[in-house]
C-alpha cells in the first residue's frame, strides 16, 4: 500500500540477558526478554502521531538465532529476511503477548556517546565461508595500531 510504513525491530540478549563480566555471569539484570516501545512522528502540519506497542504487533524467529556482547552472534542464513519488507510477516509469526501495567517507573534511554568510525583497515585475509557456518576475523597488527 501506497504510505505505509512496517517496522521490523529485532530483540536479542545484548547486554540485558546475555554474559557479562570476568565470570562470565548471564542474565545479570533479568531474564525476560521484551519490547516496549514508542515512536513519534512529526508531521508536516505540526500534528504528532504515534507508533506504540499494541495488540497489532507480531512477533516470529528471524534469522539471528543468539546475539550475546561476549560469545557473540549466530545467523542461520537460511532464514529468508523478506519479512523486513512491507506486508510481509515472519516465518511462524504469531500475535505478541501484551503484559499491561509492567511500568512501574520512569523509563529513561542510556545515555551514551554516539557511534563514530575513527579509522578503517583492510582486511590481511578473506575465506568465503560455505553456507552453513560464517565468521569474520581482522588482524591488526601493532604497526597498524600505530
């Protein structure tokens, strides 16, 4: 449809569930993963709309299967990323399950710098992983640090 907009939004461990620390501790600050979340359009005649967490919503597997800040992210390939585009819908997808009065205080955005790329590097080697399994690694060495 002409103007309409979908939003994919992909929920992972990161931080919140995944391992942190020396000890490698997991689900240091909880364990359920969610997504409350408000977007607010301004438009051109001043007017507000906004986006919210509803009972619109829905909720499927996409193709990251683990995202965790130390052991890292697996993507199973095979998972078709059309569902990003307009109309479409995750395989398996299914009505997001609502929890009303989970708020019970003031939800403020982590206050951090913004991303900035301070250098770039050519990679030493390039494999072309088969299908099945794909890692990355870059090599820096000291001379490059420099």
């Amino acid at each position: 449809h002409q103007g309409d907009i979908q939003l994919g939004v992909v929920v992972a461990d990161g931080r919140y569930r995944g391992h942190l620390g020396y000890v490698d501790r997991r689900a240091v600050y909880g364990s359920r993963l969610a997504l409350l979340a408000q977007i607010e359009i301004l438009t051109a005649d001043g007017s507000t709309q906004r986006v919210v967490t509803d009972e619109r919503w829905m909720v499927g597997h996409g193709p990251i299967r683990h995202a965790d800040p130390i052991h890292g992210e697996r993507v199973d390939l095979r998972v078709d990323s059309r569902w990003l585009e307009p109309g479409q819908l995750p395989p398996g997808a299914r009505a997001a399950v609502l929890h009303r009065g989970h708020v019970t205080r003031r939800l403020v955005a982590e206050d951090v710098d913004r991303v900035q790329q301070i250098g770039q590097r050519s990679a030493v080697s390039h494999v072309s992983p088969s299908a099945r399994r794909c890692s990355t690694s870059v090599r820096i060495s000291q001379a490059q640090r420099a």
